[in-house]
C-alpha cells in the first residue's frame, strides 16, 4: 500500500504534466498497489477517481477541499459559462485558496484537519479589503474555533465526510469601500490598467515608472460600486476558464483543470489520455505504461 502522500501526488501539477504527455507510471504504480479494486480493464481516469475517493475517506487535503469547492459550487451550483474561478490569489500577505467570480467575487478560505489556526484572523482580514463575500470552509473539528475566531459576515462553510459542503454561517455582502492599494497588488499590470480603462475610459499617459502609482491614484477616487464592478468583470475576463477542457475531465479532477496552466496540445492529451485502457495483467509485467503502448 503508499502513504496518502503519495496517493495526493497522483493529482499533483507534475503528474498531470505526465499524463497529458501520455506518461502513465505514477497512475499505474497506484493501480498495482491497489489492483484488487480494478477488473481486468479500467481506464487512467478511473485511478484518478479511485485516489481522489480514498482521499475523501482518509486524507482529506487542501486539494480535496478545493476540487470539492470546484464540483459543488462553481460546477453543482453556479454556470462554469458566466463564472470563473482560480486559486492561490495573492491578497496583502496572504493568499486566497479559492476565489470564484460571477455576479459577486467570493473568497473560499479553506483550513483542514491538518491545519492550525493561527492566522486565520489576518487571512480574512484582509480578503474582506477586495472581496464581496468571504467565506472559511472546514470539517466539524473547527467549527466552533471558527466560528468565534471570526467576524460575523464572514461565512462558514461545512465539508462533511461525505464530502458535501453544508452552509453553517452565510456570507454577508460586504459594502465597505474596497481597499484600492490591496486591489493593486493584488492585480497584474494588464488588469489593473484594464480596470482605470473601464471606470474612466483613458489609459494613463504616464511613463512605466509612474503607471502604478496614476492606476492606484484613479481607483482610489472611483465609486466604490463601480470599482467592484469592473474588477469582477475584468477579473472574469483575464482569468477566465476553459470550461469545454474543465468539464471534459472526470469530477476529481475539476480543480486540477482550473490550475493546470497547460498548453492546448498538453489539455487535449490529459483529456483523451483519460480514456486510454489499462490492463491489469499489463501493470503486473511493465514498471510502467506510456499511452503509445495502450491498445
């Protein structure tokens, strides 16, 4: 049997890498250890769900809670067509785990058993500075740490250990005047001189040196409606995902499809490569498998 760790590695960036270039030795190393739960044939994306089943039974990462957020909410309950989502957005000192933009921009921070809640307070803090809602999603072993750890209008947010996402607290819509320094450096350059261009319908004509500083002077004097208008507009503009790609890969592997950053050869190999047939006779006689050899 592997360790979870090496069981999470299956849906690590490197390894999808692989699998997009039809390189099968860590799927198959996973389905050898584990080949009493195969038949005779199965498919590279069945491994996938296979591990990511065994994460939600016994090692429940970071990785499960944002493929969760990604099947259940952006998936289950919003419309991949006028949402986006992405992760690991950087916000003063911290970063977002989860960030999904539609009609309001929604903050998911997410904290796991194997987490401790030190910072938890400044984290929120500081997302409340950009975002509409913000919300801290958890197993029930936080819930009441959480619950007092943070203000009232952030949200709480239940992963159960069936692995559904249930509502403890609900998001407030935040209304205070969006932190116009913190949205900057929180923003590529393309995207925050986007952002002058459709509140006030210029682009700065100042040297590069002076750009940043024009941009943030601007912001800061815009409405703070129409600021957090046009950054979820912008945002779901230059961050937009590719759905077609997202929804063609098997359900554990939705997160794993809005952070790849894969080149569209690399995005159609991962998805026809989930296809390709494993034999369980083959796994017992190869170290490895490359998806050319695949009948």
């Amino acid at each position: 049997m592997l360790d979870f760790n090496d069981i999470a590695k299956v849906f690590s960036s490197r390894n999808i890498n692989s699998v997009s270039e039809g390189d099968f030795s860590l799927v198959t190393e996973v389905a050898k250890c584990y080949q009493d739960s195969f038949g005779d044939l199965f498919t590279v994306g069945s491994v996938f769900d296979f591990c990511y089943s065994l994460l939600c039974k016994d090692y429940r990462n970071e990785y499960y809670y944002k493929n969760a957020i990604a099947k259940k909410i952006l998936v289950g309950r919003h419309s991949v067509n006028n949402s986006t989502m992405f992760t690991e957005f950087r916000v003063g000192s911290s970063k977002a785990d989860c960030v999904i933009v539609n009609g309001v921009s929604t903050c998911y921070e997410i904290k796991t058993d194997y987490d401790n809640l030190g910072r938890l307070r400044s984290q929120v803090d500081s997302y409340l500075k950009i975002f509409d809602k913000v919300n801290v999603v958890i197993s029930d072993k936080y819930i009441n740490s959480v619950l007092q750890a943070v203000p009232e209008e952030i949200g709480v947010i239940l992963l159960s250990k069936r692995g559904a996402l249930r509502e403890v607290r609900s998001a407030q819509l935040i209304g205070s005047p969006i932190d116009s320094g913190v949205l900057m450096r929180s923003l590529r350059r393309e995207e925050y001189v986007s952002l002058v261009e459709s509140l006030f319908g210029f682009i700065p004509e100042v040297s590069n040196t002076e750009i940043f500083r024009e941009c943030e002077r601007l912001i800061k004097s815009a409405s703070n409606e129409r600021v957090r208008t046009e950054f979820r507009k912008i945002i779901r503009r230059t961050r937009a995902l590719d759905k077609d790609f997202i929804l063609s890969l098997p359900a554990s592997l939705f997160v794993a499809g809005v952070e790849s950053g894969l080149a569209r050869k690399a995005k159609i190999g991962l998805v026809k490569n989930m296809s390709s047939i494993i034999s369980k006779e083959a796994i017992c006689t190869t170290p490895f498998l490359k998806a050319n050899n695949m009948s």
